[in-house]
C-alpha cells in the first residue's frame, strides 16, 4: 500500500498511516487503503485485535487534505462525507475485532473523527485534539457531530465544535474523550497492551458485545433488546462451552473463535 503500513504483531494488527510530512492527513488513497485493511483484517483469523496511528511524533492524522475537496459542489460534498462514512469511519467502529486507537499529537478534523470511531482511544500527554472544521466554513462531516456527543456530552461537543478549539489530552480523559493518557512513547504500547487483554477473551463474544453497544445508538434499535438477542445467540458457540467448561474446569479458555 502507498500509505499504509501494516504489521502484524501477537495476533494484533498495527496500521500505520503514513504520510508523516503531510501530518498524516487523510486524503481519498489513504481511506481507501484504511477501509481495504481492514476488510481484510476482519477476515483473517490471525487477527484478534487492531491498533491504527499515525507515523512519526507530530500527529495521530491532523485532519483531511483539504486540496483534495476545496473546489466540491454542494453533491460532490455530500457524496464524499457519504462515502467516506461508508468505507472508512462506519467501517472501524462496526469491525467484528476490537479497534484501539493509538494518538500521538495532533488529531483533528477527520483524524479525531477517526479515534472517535475506534472502540479505545490512548493518547499522548502532548496530544491535541479537535474539530476545527466551522474554521474553514464547514462541518464535521465524518460523523464528528455525532460520535463526539456520544461521547462527551452534547454541551461539551457544542463547545469543542462552534470555538473550533483544540483540547489537551488531560481534558479529553476528563471528558471522556480518551480511555487513557500516557507518555508519547507509551502510546503504542499501552494501546498493544489494550490489545492483548482483549485475546485473551471470546472473539464471538466481543463482537457481539460490541454491536450490543452500539446498538442503543442506531436509530430505530432498541439496545436492551439487542443486548438480549445477542446474549441468547451466544448460548449456540462453541466459544460459550469452551469459555463455561473452562471456568468449571478451572483452566484457562482457549477460544475457537465460533
């Protein structure tokens, strides 16, 4: 891939965005080859959990490549928040594996849309994060209205959004924003060390925990009753034997995965 770089390490998949002089910005090649990854990735049973960052020291992804969309028409707009949502951002948040995001520096615009989208968010002590777009006489358009509510709170969200300021990792965590802060050079491996915990566990399971989280914010989706579905499906795998033999036998589980 021209913009990605990929490594997989203890069953963890590490994608590194790799434009470094560009900060990282996300532009249409690097979404595509994100979203390719990681179809790729829920499919290879190798891969029992995912870290995404960004290279070098200065940013997580400071944002979209704005060169790239100054010129759009009002449709041409639409479609590219549209497909960007579909092929990338949706994509990461609705994986079947854990999604961790590993922030060093700046995340903005798109790139903080993109944390937000992981399931766990680690950040540096120096990181900076924001949506900055109502500067440039645009919206978030990658589901940082959205995503950033859910998260922070709706008053929270109006501020970071309508100023355009940028936040430090201390208020993220206070905001909830991130799931921990660590020095720079431990951001990736607390986030590998996320990672790892998650293997530990049932592949079936998590996926359905997940999606029974993220139910309660679909429209039209009644979460408690998602959350039942999920739990009686769970009673059909052979995760669900193996994990309940294990703990009578007291042994450590080993997971098929099914």
């Amino acid at each position: 891939m021209e913009n990605i770089k990929q490594e997989l390490i203890d069953h963890t998949l590490v994608l590194t965005i790799n434009r470094e002089k560009q900060l990282n910005a996300l532009n249409k090649t690097t979404i595509l080859e994100l979203s390719q990854a990681l179809d790729a990735a829920a499919e290879n049973s190798e891969v029992k959990a995912i870290v995404i960052t960004g290279a070098g020291e200065k940013a997580f992804v400071a944002g979209a490549d704005i060169k790239e969309f100054a010129h759009f028409s009002v449709e041409e707009g639409a479609s590219l928040s549209a497909q960007g949502q579909d092929l990338l951002f949706n994509k990461v948040e609705q994986m079947n594996k854990p999604v961790i995001a590993a922030v060093r520096g700046y995340a903005l615009g798109g790139g903080l849309e993109l944390a937000m989208s992981a399931h766990v968010r680690v950040a540096s002590t120096d990181a900076k994060l924001g949506l900055p777009e109502v500067g440039l006489g645009v919206i978030p358009g990658y589901g940082g209205t959205q995503r950033l509510a859910q998260l922070v709170g709706k008053g929270k969200a109006m501020e970071m959004i309508v100023t355009a300021d940028m936040i430090d990792a201390q208020d993220a965590y206070q905001w909830g924003l991130v799931n921990h802060v660590v020095e720079a050079e431990q951001v990736l491996e607390k986030a590998m060390a996320i990672a790892k915990r998650t293997q530990r566990n049932s592949p079936i399971a998590i996926n359905a925990a997940m999606k029974a989280v993220l139910a309660n914010y679909t429209d039209g989706v009644n979460g408690y009753e998602a959350e039942i579905a999920a739990f009686g499906e769970c009673f059909g795998t052979e995760d669900f034997k193996e994990g309940t033999s294990a703990f009578m036998e007291k042994r450590k589980a080993q997971f098929p995965g099914k």
